[in-house]
C-alpha cells in the first residue's frame, strides 16, 4: 500500500481497520489454541476475517499445538539464572562465564537437535522457549513486514 498518495483520514481509517483485524485474528488463534489444548469446542472464526488470514491462523495455531505437545525439559532453573545475570554480561568474561557455570549449569547431556515444533521448560516447568518451524508462511512474513513498515512515523497526524 502506497501511503504516499492517501490522505490523513484514508491512513486513520486503514490503521484503525487494521489494528482490529489483527486484534480478531490474535484472538481467534488464541480460541483455537486454547481449545486444542483442552479438547474444547471446534473455534468459529469472525466472519471479519478473510479466508487466507484464517488459514494463516489456523496453521499457527497448529504448530503452536505441535510445539505444547512436545516439551524438551532442561534442568536449569531459569528464574534463578536470570537473577544472576545482567545486561553487562557479554559471554567475553571467561572468569564470570566459568562462575556462572558452576552455579548454573546447562542441565543437558551434550546436543539435542530439535527439528519439528517444541517447547524448552526449565525445571519449574517454565516455557524458557517456543522453536516454531514454518509456523508462518513467506506469504504471511512478507505480509507482516509490509504492514509493520505502515506502521512507521509518517508524519501524518493521528489525531
């Protein structure tokens, strides 16, 4: 979308329909997800939402199901390791690396390759990570990134 060539209102109006689809397709794919996840009832989207943008959901909302399901869990316990680091810690600092690594070990046996959608727990049972493959297509990437570049100062007035 060239905004260029719109005026104040057309990019008011634009932004404001854009923030509540996407608002509408975030809460479908929260529904769906949710109910995957308990067994609930079938998720009807919004009749708002076009039928790329649902199927762009419903394979997130897949993939995130994928990923729930299949938790690598970690021994490290995540909000003690956070509470010993700073935003100063570099990774450079072998004398801080090595303390920090008898406090707080990685808690695995050598290297996992995780090639299909997962979840990283620590021992609380904490998700430190979501690995999501091909959770978005290129379509919806490229997508996504035009629409964030809109979202960018242009010196039009909100208001």
């Amino acid at each position: 979308m060239n905004t260029s060539s719109m005026s104040t209102c057309d990019i008011k109006i634009w932004r404001t329909w854009a923030l509540a689809v996407t608002h509408e397709a975030g809460a479908y794919t929260e529904q769906k997800f949710n109910a995957e996840k308990t067994g609930g009832e079938p998720v009807i989207p919004s009749p708002n939402l076009d039928t790329d943008l649902v199927m762009a959901c419903d394979r997130l909302a897949d993939v995130l199901i994928k990923a729930y399901k299949n938790p690598i869990k970690m021994q490290i316990d995540i909000a003690r390791y956070s509470k010993l680091i700073s935003p100063k810690n570099t990774g450079h600092n072998e004398e801080k690396e090595e303390k920090l690594l008898e406090r707080c070990p990685p808690g695995h046996e050598g290297t996992k390759l995780v090639d299909k959608p997962a979840t990283i727990i620590d021992a609380s049972g904490t998700i430190i990570a979501w690995y999501l493959p091909d959770a978005l297509t290129e379509t919806t990437q490229k997508e996504i990134r035009a629409a964030t570049d809109l979202l960018g100062p242009c010196h039009i007035p909100y208001f």
